[in-house]
C-alpha cells in the first residue's frame, strides 16, 4: 500500500518516473525526482520514526512474501534446570515417575526412546517465559521484536499518518499536519 502511495503521488503531480522506480523506501530514484516537489512529504518519511517504522513494514512483508509468515510465539531464556545435563534429567524423570520406569524396566530400547523424547520437553518446560505472543524478525533492517498484538494498534496508527501525510501534501497542496507519532509498543 506505501509504494501504491508513491505512484499516486508521481501521477497526482505528473512527474515523469518509470513506476517500477517508485517505491516509498526507494531514496535513490524516487525520492530524488519527487523529493524538490513534495519536499515535507520527504521530510516525513525520512524521519527517524517513520523510516524505522517502513523499515520493520519491509522486513515483515518480505518474509511473508519470500519465506513463511512469522509468528507469534513465545520469548524463553534458559533456566539452571533447563540447562542440567541429559544423565541428570534422566535421574529427575525416574524419580518422578518411578511406576514408568518398573514397568518399562526390562525393555531398554523402549525406555531409551521414550527418554530421547522426553528429555528435551522436561527441559522445555522449565525455561523461563519472558513474553507471551511476540514475533521475532529477522531481516535487512535488523533484528527485532515485536508484540504480536498491541503492534497492530501502532501500525495502523503510523499508516493512517502517512496516507495523512500523502493527501494533504500531493492532493491538498499544503504541508503535512503535525500528526504526533504513536508510542512505539
């Protein structure tokens, strides 16, 4: 939706620039060309805030697009228990499920089996939680995190200010109105 604001913009003010060169991030070729007509337009989208912000946009649509959608999990840290040795874990399953290990005492393999699952999910368990329902991104721009939810509420937010900032400049004919920029969550 931000590069379609881009060729709106170059059509609105007849600027002669191929449409495959527009492109809100694109400071090489478009914003050269549009930025001496539309110059606190640039202003805007050049500013620390909203760069960032189209930056972390790109990065998630990238990887939607290119990859698999990142989502929403958990942010774990591990634990002193989560980080015990598999011989010790192997002691804590037994002496929390002493019956299992009778009952499965003359067949080794079995318990071996179960014990190669087992292990890794008693130590998942025991890692400590630190945010629920975050999404981790990775991409050109960095690496970062952001809240699955309360993001939403942010993006539309920074969206709704540059369509602001697109229409009152490119259509309107008057500087973009000071829009305060949202607390980043």
């Amino acid at each position: 939706m931000l590069d379609q604001l881009t060729i709106i913009a170059k059509d609105q003010r007849r600027i002669e620039i191929a449409n495959t060169s527009c492109g809100i991030d694109k400071t090489k070729t478009y914003w050269k060309k549009v930025g001496p007509e539309l110059p606190s337009l640039r202003t805007l989208i050049e500013s620390e805030d909203v760069a960032r912000w189209i930056a972390a946009m790109a990065d998630i649509r990238h990887a939607a697009a290119h990859r698999a959608m990142a989502l929403p999990s958990a942010l774990v840290t591990h634990t002193e228990e989560s980080q015990l040795s598999d011989d010790a874990v192997r002691a804590r399953l037994r002496e929390e499920d002493p019956e299992f290990y009778e009952m499965l005492s003359d067949e080794p393999e079995t318990l071996r089996a179960f014990e190669n699952v087992q292990i890794p999910l008693w130590r998942a368990n025991r890692l400590k939680t630190l945010a629920d329902n975050v999404v981790i991104v990775r991409g050109r721009h960095g690496t970062y995190i952001r809240g699955a939810v309360i993001s939403i509420d942010y993006d539309l937010s920074m969206l709704e200010r540059i369509i602001e900032a697109f229409y009152s400049t490119v259509f309107v004919d008057v500087e973009p109105p000071e829009i305060a920029t949202p607390p980043n969550p």
